[in-house]
C-alpha cells in the first residue's frame, strides 16, 4: 500500500528515526542550481512553498555562467527576413527582466549588474535587402532602430566600416551578479551535494526519495515534488531512476574568449548568410581588471569541428575582417566548451519554449529546461501552474534542521576568470 509523503511524516514523528538518519519532508525540492533552478525556488518561496535546491559543484556551473547574459526579444531568429516562433515567443522578456531589475517583477533581482542596455546588430554591405527592409518594417517597430551615423559607438565610427548598424531593446546582464542575487533571495536553502553523496530510489509505487550520505548520517528527503533542472545532468539523474523521459538533446558550441588591456566594450550580432548571427560579442570585466569579448554565433556553433588554435585562427581572420580597423597584437586567446540541454525535439531542431513535464513513471518527479536563459521567468511560471494542475499546494513549515550538515552551495566563477590565456604565434 502506497504512503503519502504527510503519512510517512507522522509515522516519523510518532515513532522515530533510525539512530544515523534523518528526514526532512519538503513541498518542493529542486536538483540544479542553474538561472533555472535558482529563479524557481525564487518563485517558490514567494509562493509559500516549503523548498530547498541542491547543486553537485557550484551554482550556475557549465550551462548558466556560460552565458552571454543577453536577454533578447527574439530579433536575432528573424535573420531570414520574417518573425519565427522563437522571435515571438520571448518578444516580451527584455521588459519583464528589467521590471525584475528594479524590484516590480515577479523576482526581485536589484543589485544584479547590468552590462549594457542595448544590444547592437550590423551589416557588412554584402548583406541582402531583404533583411534591410525587414528591420525598417512595421513588423519590427519599437524592437529594431536604425543607427545613425553620428550615433555609432566609435568601433563603428569609421572609416572602413560600409554596412549597417541597428539597436535592440535587448539588455546584457553580468551572469555570476546574477546568481549571487538569486542566490541570497534564498539565503540559507541552496544546499551543496556531490553526485557521489546523493543516492535515489523509486518505490513501487513511482514515488521518489533521495538518500543523502554524510560522515555522521544518511539524510531522507521527502518532497511532494522533486523538479530537475540540471540542464545537461537531467538525462543521467532519469538514469539513476531507470528513466528515459523526458528526453534530452545537446547543442554543443566552443566559443572564443578574446582578453585585452583596454577596454573594448561592445555588444552585438553581425548579420550573415545563416538564421543565426555570423558573429555575436559580449564584453565582459575579467578579476584582473582586463575586459574579454567573448564570440559565440556561427562561429561558436562551427567552431565544435575544430581544434581550439585552428578555432582562434578562425576568430583572429573573422575579426580582422569583419572590423579590420580593430587592433589584436596584444590579444591574448582562449576557448570554452559549452553543451548547452534542451528538451529533445523532432529532428532536434531549437525549441522555442521554456520545457516542464512530468516523468511518466515517477509520480513526484518532473524534469524541466529553460531551453534559453531570456525564459526562466517562462519556466517557473509554467512549474506553479504544474503544481497547481496536480493540486501541490503550499504544506506547514518545514524544519530544515535535518540539512544542516550540508554547506551552502558557492556561486561559479566565470569562465574567463578560470581560462587560461595566450598570446597568438
């Protein structure tokens, strides 16, 4: 006979624990410490939920602090010279994440820090007239500008630059300030544990339970809903549980990370052949008071075929050629890897959606994507409308004293704060 979660606490408490083990029944418990993750339990506690997340190596680790931190409407999908699923389902998220930015929205993220508010998208004057006359559309009003002259940032001020150039209402956040916000709105409930000390079992009925392994103790975590948002670590902890759904596919990219000692601040897309940018920078401030661009687009998503000097060649010639004004002698290089995890699509084409769905052998587990970090937002409103769906309301207090053993989990540092650098040949 299956025993609800409430039951088995009150058994608990009528009789006892084990000597060495104890248990902390929660409404919700979320295994991931990404935006996703971190936004969630956000969204939670303001709900009244009873929750606590658990991360295996630091918040925001690979996917997260990977990030370029832009949060688009979706222009940059309409690079084929029409509005796409893609661009219209996040045509709304640059304002509700800067209503956020200024303590109105549904997550109080004052205090992150905002890189740029605007994000720019140019031409090479190869570039076709369809695209040109889309952007001056109706369609794009209010979403796309045309930049004049006089009003470029001076790397476009010059003299060797024949294109166009357009301003986004997008906005680019600085990821790692980010997660610390995320972080201390649930101070005290972001617990660190490794892999090796978590240990999971479904019981006949499909109701999961995660053991967690101590030096003093083994811990029970109860929870009415246990929701993955591990990115790329979903598909192995579906494993653990003899699971295969939902199921998952990978995007892999290794993106360029270009160092210099002057600051070259520039945010934007070039305009290419493909339906994705030619080329995407983002600059970010390094610990050592240097700036990174850090280059994603086609030529992150290409680069995965290449070794990483072959790549930086790469990078070196597109920007030499793209901005040959621009001055690289004292450039130092690197590369990053990064997988990015979605929901599995039919002919693993991009979702356009933020992804929750429930496993379908386990009767307390669901596993979710944000597919973009632009929809978290997206995805924690979709979870409360999940829980409410299956009628998971807000419980008593817990007593978290149960996981007081567990440190907090840390926040990751940023990929070009860890990188090793080098000068080309």
């Amino acid at each position: 006979m299956h025993t609800s979660p409430q039951a088995q606490q009150n058994n608990s408490q009528a009789s006892g624990n084990p000597e060495g083990q104890r248990d902390i029944y929660l409404d919700i418990a979320i295994i991931g410490g990404g935006i996703a993750g971190l936004w969630l339990i956000n969204r939670l506690q303001t709900a009244g939920y009873q929750c606590a997340l658990f991360e295996a190596k630091a918040l925001g680790s690979d996917q997260s602090v990977a990030s370029q931190g832009m949060i688009h409407g979706g222009i940059k999908y309409t690079l084929n010279g029409a509005l796409t699923g893609a661009s219209e389902a996040i045509a709304d998220m640059p304002a509700h994440w800067q209503d956020c930015l200024v303590g109105c929205g549904d997550v109080d993220l004052r205090g992150a820090n905002v890189l740029s508010d605007h994000f720019y998208m140019w031409s090479t004057a190869s570039v076709t007239s369809k695209i040109t006359t889309f952007f001056a559309s109706k369609a794009t009003r209010g979403r796309v500008d045309k930049v004049a002259p006089a009003d470029r940032p001076a790397l476009f001020r010059q003299k060797g630059f024949r294109g166009q150039l357009y301003k986004l209402v997008d906005i680019v956040l600085d990821v790692p300030s980010v997660l610390q916000k995320l972080a201390s709105n649930a101070a005290g409930r972001t617990y660190l544990l490794p892999t090796e000390s978590a240990r999971w079992e479904k019981d006949e009925e499909g109701q999961c339970l995660l053991h967690i392994s101590t030096d003093s103790e083994t811990i029970r975590v109860h929870a009415k809903q246990f929701i993955f948002t591990a990115g790329k670590g979903n598909a192995d902890l579906l494993h653990q549980l003899g699971e295969i759904a939902p199921a998952m596919q990978s995007r892999p990219l290794q993106q360029v990370m270009v160092k210099f000692d002057v600051p070259h601040k520039f945010y934007g897309h070039c305009l290419g052949a493909d339906k994705t940018p030619r080329l995407t920078i983002s600059s970010h401030p390094c610990l050592d008071g240097k700036w990174v661009w850090y280059l994603g687009g086609s030529l992150a998503e290409n680069g995965v075929k290449q070794d990483a000097d072959t790549l930086i060649d790469h990078a070196d010639r597109e920007l030499k050629n793209l901005m040959p004004w621009l001055d690289l002698s004292h450039a130092q290089w690197s590369t990053l890897w990064v997988e990015r995890a979605e929901p599995r699509q039919k002919n693993l084409v991009r979702p356009d959606q933020a992804f929750i769905e429930r496993a379908p052998h386990c009767r307390n587990l669901a596993v979710a994507w944000p597919t973009k970090l632009t929809l978290s937002p997206n995805l924690a409103t979709a979870t409360l409308e999940l829980l409410n769906k299956q009628g998971i309301k807000p419980g008593k207090v817990a007593d978290f004293s149960a996981l007081s053993s567990l440190p907090q989990a840390p926040v990751a540092k940023s990929p070009w704060d860890t990188a090793i650098f080098h000068a080309r040949p």
